[in-house]
C-alpha cells in the first residue's frame, strides 16, 4: 500500500508549484518526477556540448590567420597569456611620432599623425616601420616586440609615441599575425630620443622577462643608422655582433637634401661630445621639450643590475661590469 504523503500545492502554481507537488504525491509519483528531472539533465548536458563545439568552430574560425593556422595561443595556454619569460630576442621599434588618427585605413596620411614639419611625408614610413617589426617578430618565437617612445607633443595629448604605435599595429590587425605577435607586443613610454629608445627598452625587456636580452634588433629610420650603431650602442658597450639594425627611410631621391639631415646631423655632433645627453644644452632642451607632460622617468626601476649605467653622466664611456659583456649570441652575426 502506498505512503499517503500531506498533499500541499503551491499558491503560485508554475514550475515552484510543481516541485511541491513532487516532492508531497505519492512515492511512485515522486519516482515518475526523479526521471522527469534526469531526462532534463540529460538533455541540458547535450545541448551545452553543442554550444561548446559549436563555440570550438566559431574560435578557430577567428583565430585563423593569414596563413591559415588555427593555433590561437588560448589553445596553448587556456585562460591565459603565454609567458614572456623564455623570450630572448628584443625587437625595438624607436617612435618618430605619435599616431593620433582614428582612421586606421589611412594609416600612410600625414594628417592621420602628429609630425613635425620636416617630418612631411613620412607617416607612411612609420606604418612600414611597425610592419617590418611584426613580421620579425612573428617569424622569431623568441622575439620580444617593444615599441618605445614617450609622450613627446603637447598638441597630441597625454599619448605616448610607443602607445599609439602600438594602437596602430592593433587596428591593423598586427598584418595578419595577430595570433602569434600581439601577445609578445609591449610598450616603453618614456624615451625622449634614440638614446633613451635603446637604453629604456633594454630596461623593460628586463623588468617583463627577467632577463637581458641576448640580441636586439632596432628599426628606425636609415639616416640614423650610423648614430645609433657607432654613437648610442658604443654607449652602453652592446656588442656589434648582436646588434642588428634595420633602417627605413622615406623614398627621397636624395635624403640628405632634406630637413631629416640636418636634425641628424646636429645631434650626431652633440653626441659625440656628450655620449648620454646628460650635460649639453642642445640635447638637455630637447629632452626637456620632448617631456611636455613632466613624466618621471621610472629607470632603472626593474632592472638594478644596469643601474649605474643608467645614472652614469660622462664624456668617457662607461666602464663598469655590464650584464651582456659575457653573453654569448644565440643568433650568428
């Protein structure tokens, strides 16, 4: 004989109503609602792995890039980014100026950027710039993109170079390299000048790996070139064989003919005469006017071992004990 059970209903009715009913009926009854519960179970968990497979497909669908790969790095690393700590190669793109456009299409546009009058013209050689920088990158895995300059103009807003360098490279969907480079892409907000771009970015690779870097790669213009192999890593004492430079300059006929040249050159002599721009005049102001801001410069927070250097003020190059003076090159010269 069945178990006669209080029966008690719900005043509301509806599915609250129905568990009252349930759990109040008789016991075969309450059997009948125990499938009624495990058929719903069983048809909820089918419908959610449908959704995830289908969640799967639509994934590998906009993770695909230009290649056709589907190894989007949350394959790899579920939740999270890949860490940057096994990454050894600098790859450094040293900012001209700010990208302030919100028209990423007509990224090669002068008016799309913050420029100074002899810089007329070269917009688009700062978008090859980051183009050539990502493709390094994404062909190196143990490569470390930073892309570094300060918030250099006034008439751009509190806007880094390296910030808006990298806002750029974003929009343009990082050339079709999305899954593998914008993980490893990074900025140093601080440089005032190609000096500053070298020295402070081998300070960040630090302060975000642990570690110095055993090569760099530096991409600016080509009329900077000889400055910044023979003056800038002469400085800081960065062994030529792992120092590799990658110049890209507008398509003048003749380069030197125009205003690029003789800000070059003037600070090429400046220089040469004060090898970390702590005491001459021209390098002091131009410093001075590229920090419009008043941004403290943070160095060498994060990396102590090259403290020293950082600090160091002097005609002679520097002489202490440096982290990279007994690396040994991964890379062939």
């Amino acid at each position: 004989m069945l178990q006669q059970l209080p029966l008690t209903f719900s005043s509301n009715g509806g599915i609250g109503g129905a568990r009252n009913r349930c759990l109040r009926l008789p016991s075969l009854s309450s059997v009948f609602c125990r499938r009624q519960r495990v058929t719903t179970y069983v048809l909820c968990t089918i419908l959610f792995l449908a959704l995830l497979a289908s969640f799967k497909r639509v994934r590998d669908t906009l993770c695909r890039d230009a290649r056709g790969s589907t190894s989007c790095f949350l394959e790899s690393a579920p939740g999270a980014i890949p860490s940057l700590d096994a990454l050894t190669h600098l790859v450094l793109v040293a900012g001209n100026a700010v990208f302030t456009g919100t028209k990423f299409e007509l990224a090669e546009e002068d008016g799309q950027w913050s420029l100074e009058d002899y810089q007329l013209g070269q917009g688009r050689v700062f978008l090859e710039h980051i183009k050539k920088a990502v493709e390094i990158v994404d062909a190196d895995p143990d490569a470390l993109l930073i892309f570094s300059g300060g918030k250099t103009r006034s008439q751009a807003g509190p806007l880094s170079e390296s910030e808006s360098y990298w806002r750029l490279a974003s929009a343009k969907a990082w050339f079709g390299f999305t899954n593998s480079v914008s993980w490893r892409a990074l900025t140093e907000d601080h440089a005032r000048d190609s000096f500053e771009n070298l020295l402070f970015s081998i300070c960040r690779f630090r302060q975000v790996t642990g570690r110095y870097p055993s090569d760099i790669t530096m991409i600016s213009l080509e009329l900077k070139r000889d400055r910044i192999e023979a003056q800038h890593r002469v400085a800081i004492r960065y062994p030529l064989s792992r120092f590799h430079y990658i110049g890209i300059d507008p398509a003048f006929e003749n380069p030197r003919e125009h205003g690029t040249s003789e800000g070059l050159d003037r600070a090429a002599e400046a220089f040469a005469a004060d090898p970390y721009g702590c005491f001459h005049e021209t390098l002091l102001q131009k410093r001075k006017s590229r920090n419009p801001f008043k941004e403290t410069i943070p160095y060498p927070a994060g990396c102590p071992e090259i403290a020293r250097l950082v600090r160091y003020c002097g005609r002679d190059i520097y002489k202490g004990p440096l982290p990279w003076d007994s690396q040994i090159s991964r890379r062939s010269p």
